[in-house]
C-alpha cells in the first residue's frame, strides 16, 4: 500500500474515532497527530475491525464494545484510546473528557442509562467482531 493511500485511510480513521467519542469532525492537527503517531506506534498494522469501522462508522459503537469485551488490547480499542489522548489533550477537545454539573439523581440516572446501553451494545457487539474476525 502506498504511503499517500495509507495516510488517507489513517485520516479517515480519526475523523470517524473523533465523530464516535464527541461527535464532532476533527481540527486538522488533530488528524495530523492520529497520522504520526500511528505511523511511530502501530507502522502498517491494520486488522479486520478497524477496516470494517473505517468503511462503515455507523457500527463502530458496537464493534468497540464487542472487542472491549473480547480482546481490550486489540489494534481498533488502542486507536480509539490513542485518539482519545489526542483530543483529551487539545483545548478544543477538553471539555468532552471533564466531569461536568451533577446531581445525585442525576448521575443514578446517567449511570443506569449508560449501563443499559453498554450492555445491550456489547451483546450486539460480540457476535459482529467475531464473525469480523472469521471473515479475513
């Protein structure tokens, strides 16, 4: 593959990651970033799941908690925890990882809302990632 289409397929990957954890495109530093640490941190390495994501975002929510529950140090989960970083650490960004107003109904609320998501998403998940796996 070459250098040029690789870069690409790597910027498509960080807007994708971006829209999935604050839904929101990302600045172009931060594509910028995603590309060059990839490079240093995984080189060429690719895998069915990020693939598949890179193509087809809307499944990317059940993907990532399929492989959280399968294999949490797979290649997709440490490129969402990568670009998390990189947003995390930006101004722009910050705001979406801060804790923000509370109220003790509330976070019981926002806690079992979040907990019923992630296990519904999981149980979809887990059948999709290992037919993924299968298929290459």
């Amino acid at each position: 593959m070459t250098e040029v289409r690789r870069d690409a397929e790597l910027e498509r990957e960080a807007e994708v990651i971006t829209r999935y954890l604050v839904g929101e495109a990302p600045g172009r530093g931060h594509v910028v970033s995603y590309v060059s640490a990839n490079s240093v941190l995984f080189a060429d390495a690719d895998d069915a799941l990020t693939a598949f994501c890179r193509r087809r975002p809307f499944w990317l929510p059940l993907v990532d908690s399929g492989a959280g529950f399968l294999d949490n140090a797979c290649l997709l989960r440490r490129k969402i925890l990568l670009m998390a970083a990189i947003l995390e650490a930006s101004t722009r960004f910050a705001p979406h990882f801060l804790p923000g107003e509370s109220t003790t109904r509330l976070d019981l609320v926002r806690v079992g809302v979040t907990g019923a998501v992630a296990a519904l998403r999981t149980l979809l998940g887990v059948p999709l990632v290992l037919t993924l796996r299968r298929s290459r």
